[in-house]
C-alpha cells in the first residue's frame, strides 16, 4: 500500500496560481501522487505523478468515484478542499474521515473544531487554535527559482501579478483583487518614468482593456494575457503590489509576494492580508489600507534601497520552503 495520495479539485495543472504551485512542489520534492481536476480538453490527463480529470459539474461524481478507488491503494489522502463545498461532502462521505489529513488552508475557512477533530489529522499553515495538534506546514516557495538580480532599466516599475480566475462579477472581483484601486492610485502617482505591468491569466482581459483604454489609455500600462516566467518579471520590476480589499479570492500567503520578496523586490500589500504581519516585521515592504495605496506607493519608492536590502538579507530565510515540506513529510508519517 502506498502512503499518500493528495486530491485537489479544481487545481489542475501547476501554473501560475499559488495553490497549484504548492500542491506541485508537495509532490515532486515528496514523491506524493496527485488527483486534481481542471480545464482539459479530454476526460483524463496524466503527467508525471498527476492524473487530471476535467472540471465540470456533469463530472462531479466521476472525479469523486475515481478517487475513491485509487485512495484504497494509500494510507491517507491529503485533501485540499475548501470545507462545506459539494466536492468535500462528496470526497468526505466517500473515503471517510479516518482516512483523510484535511488541508486546512485558511483559518477563516467556515469549519468547527469538532468537525476538524474527525479528520484522522489536519494540515494549518500556522498554529490554529480551533485545530490543536496539528501538523503546521508553513506556506513558502522553492527559492532556488527566483535569484536576485540588479535591476537594468530606467524609471520604476510596478508590478501586479495576483490577476483574478473566473467569478461571476468581473466588477466586484477587480474590487476584491484591487485591480482599480491599483490603476487610480497609479495613476495619480505623480513619480517620472513610473510604468505599471499586470500579468494576467484570460478571465476579463477584454474588461481590463476597456477600463485601461478608457480612463488611463495616456499611462504606461502593460497588460501581459499569458502564462509567463514570473522570475524574469520580478527581475525587470522595482516594487510588487497586491492591494487586496477581500479575502475570498486571494490566499492568507500569495506566492506573488513570496516570490517578489525572495527576488529582491519588495511589496506593497494590504493589511488584510496575514502575510502583511510578516511583511511589516521583516521590512520587506509597505503595509496599506485601501485608502493609503497611493501613500504607500510613494513610500516604497522612497525607501526602496533599504526595502530591497531587507528582501536580499532574509528573504530567502523566511519564505524557502524547505524546512515546512520536512515537517509536512514527518507530519505525515506520523498521523
């Protein structure tokens, strides 16, 4: 019997969002199976350790049914799932809760302690009250990808590479990003050579360049529509922003700053944000509000030499990922 299998709807293959990328590095740096359904043209795709099924409502039960027979051959199932949804119900009543180290992603994640006490163990990013005893996997990236180089270029750059996926209301998830608190306070920045990169990943592009036609079409704008080598872009950039006015899209730890932090680019980020304790500590960065976004803009740019030095000094001690997939690993072992 093998020991671990993680099952992740929804998370497709790893890309460019956080969760993936993490769910990736588990498995390749663990040698863990994986089970995650996304946007396939196919019912099934296999690479390496992952065995996708393509997401679809119509295919709830087939992704379900799949991973009930594949998790009689494991230990445990590693699940990550957000707790209530219809595949939790589905994946929890299917393979039973003494099998199951349920990945408790987010502490605001609407769950109860009793029901957590089922699991045969949970995973938290940090030491939870609601969760004692479990396993503490702190969120963090693979360093190794993302090393420090001089910036090149003239001006300053910012750069947002937090884009939203798909959500019902493209106005309310720019708000909830904020990706229009970003393009106002930008553009009232009033900073020579000042240029803005957005990566984003296809949901609401045409949206997006309306507003940036419409209202800052005399601004340096770059909207990059693609997947791309990330490291390159924090390279090329002086400061990263995630101004989030919510924390229903936008995980407690994004990868985005994580990794700008470890590249020697600093941050500026919403206080809403549990990173944001983490980035004010540390001096890796501005800490703002929705109203002190331009404030903090002007900020950075004046003490970025000290907040870059931060970022070169303990960036990599703070987030590389190392010692949090050793404890997982033992974490694991023991449950």
């Amino acid at each position: 019997m093998k020991d671990t299998l993680i099952v992740a709807p929804g998370k497709g293959w790893p890309r460019n969002e956080a969760w993936t990328k993490e769910i990736a590095l588990v498995s390749e740096k663990l040698g863990v199976d994986v089970i995650a359904s996304g946007k396939i043209g196919g019912l099934f795709s296999k690479k390496g350790r992952y065995l996708i099924i393509r997401h679809s409502i119509l295919l709830y039960w087939v992704f379900a049914l799949v991973v009930f027979f594949r998790s009689l051959a494991y230990k445990r199932v590693l699940l990550e799932c957000t707790p209530g949804s219809l595949y939790f119900r589905m994946l929890v009543g299917l393979i039973g809760r003494k099998k199951i180290v349920y990945h408790l992603r987010d502490p605001e994640w609407r769950i109860s302690s009793h029901e957590l006490s089922q699991f045969k163990s949970v995973v938290v990013p940090y030491a939870l009250k609601k969760a004692p005893g479990a396993i503490v996997f702190a969120f963090g990236i693979e360093s190794s990808s993302y090393s420090v180089a001089s910036k090149k270029h003239s001006g300053f750059t910012f750069l947002f590479a937090s884009a939203p996926l798909q959500h019902h209301d493209f106005e309310q998830i720019f708000d909830e990003k904020g990706v229009v608190l970003l393009l106002d306070a930008f553009s009232r920045l009033e900073l020579k050579g000042k240029r803005l990169i957005l990566i984003w990943r296809g949901a609401y592009y045409s949206e997006l360049m309306g507003i940036i036609r419409k209202m800052y079409a005399d601004l340096d704008i770059e909207v990059v529509n693609e997947v791309v080598d990330l490291a390159s872009y924090y390279a090329r950039s002086d400061v990263t922003v995630l101004c989030a006015q919510s924390r229903e899209h936008t995980p407690a730890y994004p990868s985005s700053l994580m990794e700008s932090v470890v590249a020697g680019t600093p941050v500026v980020v919403s206080s809403l944000l549990p990173i944001a304790q983490v980035i004010k500590k540390e001096g890796f960065g501005v800490v703002c509000e929705s109203g002190s976004l331009l404030s903090a803009l002007e900020m950075v740019h004046k003490k970025h030499t000290s907040f870059v030095q931060s970022c070169k000094n303990r960036g990599i001690e703070v987030f590389d990922i190392k010692k949090s997939l050793e404890s997982l690993k033992k974490g694991l072992e023991n449950s």
